[in-house]
C-alpha cells in the first residue's frame, strides 16, 4: 500500500509573510488564499506539480518506479 501526506496544516501569526517564504525561497506554489472573516484566513501552497519538480527530487510514475 502507497501511503502518502497530501495536506499538512502550519499555524502562522503571518499568513502574507508565511506564503511569501513558501511560494518565494522554497519554490512552492500558491495554489488558494481565501479570508473567512476578519480573524481568519487560509491559504494553500504546493510543492508539487506535474511539470515542475524541485531541484533535487526525484519522481517516477507509479508504472515506472524502480523496485524496492
């Protein structure tokens, strides 16, 4: 069984700041920023995308994966 972490919740006193860390140094992508209310916001950063994987990872279809 593949098992995988498909999202991951990071408390943050500043969200503006926490997504220009991820998105600008760490190379993530902003995928949804939304305010609920006054007091609240989400946003959602991805590291992953079909056409852009980040320097030093490796990926294989599931077809293709080496053994283990």
């Amino acid at each position: 069984m593949d098992m995988k972490i498909e999202l991951v919740s990071i408390p943050v006193t500043d969200v503006d700041r926490a997504k220009a860390f991820y998105v600008e140094q760490v190379g993530f992508n902003a995928d949804y920023d939304q305010r609920v209310n006054e007091a609240m916001r989400f946003a959602a950063c991805r590291w992953w995308s079909p056409t852009r994987m980040p320097p030093g990872l490796s990926w294989w279809p599931r077809a293709s994966r080496p053994a283990r």
